[in-house]
C-alpha cells in the first residue's frame, strides 16, 4: 500500500475535520479542502455514499441542470455532496471509514464532476443540516436538499416526529427539496404523495428532478452486498476501490487464521496519517 505525502496530510486534514464534528454539539458544517465555500443559492446532497453509483452521478448531472435552468438572472447555485457522522433510521455504516468514503467521493467528482463540492455535518436531520448551512456560512441565501424517492417518503412521515407539522414548517422555512422519483411511474407517485391532504399546503417546496430510468433502480446496498451488477453501474474507481481494499470482503483464509484486509488496511492508513508530518 502506498500513498503520497501530499494525500496523506490531505487526509489527516479530513480526519481531523471529522473528529472536530460532535454529533452532540449545536449544528455545524464545513467544508471538505479544496471545495467552495458555500455561498448564494445551493444544492446539497446528502448520504452515505456507501459505495458512489452512476445514480448518485447522473442525479447530481441532473440537479446540475436544475441549478443552470433557475439562474436566469443570477449566478447558478453552487453543489455539493455532504456526509453526516450521525445517519437517520440507517444501519450503522463501520466499513468502508467515513473517511475512505469521503476520498473515494473525491476523486470521482475531481474527475467526473469537478465543481462538486464536499460538506461534513455533525447532525443528520435534515432541518439540523440546514440550520448548520445558515450558521456555518452566512453568505447562503437559498437552500435545496437534493434526495431520492424514498427520502421524502420518510420525510412526510409522521412515525419520525412528535409534532410533524410544526417540524416541516420548521424545515420548509429553511430548504426546499428536490427528489428523484423511483420506478416508471416514479412522477405520479411523487404527486400523489405530495397531494395528499396532509402533504398539500408542503407541496410547493418539493420538486420532481427527472432521472433517467436506467438509474432508477440502482442500489448502493446492493453493490456491498455482491448482487450482480454491470460496468455501467458503478464508477471505474469504485470498482477499483472495491477491488484493492477488499472493504465489503470477507475475512481471508491464511495459514489457518481469519484475515481482514481492510481492517489491516484501515490500522495502517491511521497510523501513516497519524506519524506524516505535515
């Protein structure tokens, strides 16, 4: 295994942001080096990005074209992917590192993407993410949330919330959505689910985002999980990724012992970033 210099004081940066975000604490962003500081309109897309799929890129092509189509007047909003160190009713995501997963993002969007910038929260809520975009950087103005179908299924949920209209006023007077739809249909269901009669009056901040039905379908937990998949739908440097860290691997066998290799991997990355100087 070998990094650069250079790489490993980048990521001793990123780690060290990581740890400065405590999920306890009031509301908090920033942004990962080398990315914009957030200002105007913009549009943040949040996730585990457990692995990045060709969806994830063709919704940000997308929410890219929404941005240059709403900029008449104005300089187009600016976007961003963000992580959280605290997820929402997702399992507990160990492997790949949070901080792996922020890299590899990196340099797909350094390749594919290059205007894209990183955000890091410390909360998960979306109403908390955008308090955190406000106070963080004051020099933003309008905010959309950039999300899949699902998402704003559990948004408009009331399981999540004790007082659920009171929380979505509360978000809606500081973001604006805009959702992928899922499925062939994927539109109607959207509508429906906007217009019904406890939904209506939050209607006018959610916006269809159109998505090619090809990524409709596709699924991170799918590609963890081994589930056939083609070249299509994932990056080249996800599957490189997954082929060099053996991160969603089992354990190897040698001389009779269980080996993981990506947690070997992970104490040697800690411990290089840990002794670089930088």
């Amino acid at each position: 295994m070998y990094l650069s210099t250079q790489t490993l004081c980048h990521l001793r940066h990123i780690q060290h942001l990581l740890t400065q975000l405590q999920p306890e604490a009031e509301p908090r962003a920033c942004t990962v080096p080398g990315s914009p500081i957030p200002h105007g309109n913009i549009i943040v897309f949040p996730g585990s990005f457990n692995p990045p799929t060709m969806a994830h890129l063709a919704l940000l092509q997308q929410a890219a074209q929404f941005a240059e189509h709403q900029s008449k007047q104005e300089e187009a909003a600016l976007l961003y992917t963000a992580f959280s160190k605290r997820t929402v009713d997702k399992e507990r995501v160990e492997r790949p590192l949070l901080l792996d997963r922020v890299h590899l993002l990196e340099i797909i969007l350094k390749r594919r993407l290059p205007h894209t910038g990183i955000l890091l929260f410390n909360r998960g809520l979306y109403v908390e993410q955008a308090q955190a975009m406000y106070a963080s950087f004051p020099g933003v103005r309008r905010l959309f949330f950039l999300m899949g179908f699902d998402k704003i299924v559990q948004i408009l949920d009331s399981r999540y919330y004790t007082d659920r209209d009171s929380a979505l006023e509360e978000l809606f007077e500081l973001a604006e959505l805009l959702v992928a739809p899922r499925g062939a249909d994927g539109e109607q269901q959207l509508y429906a689910l906007t217009h019904q009669p406890q939904n209506a009056r939050f209607a006018r901040y959610i916006h269809a985002l159109p998505l090619s039905a090809q990524y409709r379908y596709l699924s991170s937990t799918d590609v963890r999980h081994g589930v056939q998949h083609t070249r299509a739908d994932t990056p080249r440097e996800v599957r490189q990724f997954i082929r060099e860290t053996r991160a969603y691997a089992p354990p190897l066998q040698r001389a009779g012992k269980e080996v993981d290799y990506y947690d070997e991997r992970v104490k040697w990355l800690l411990q290089r970033i840990k002794d670089e100087q930088c």
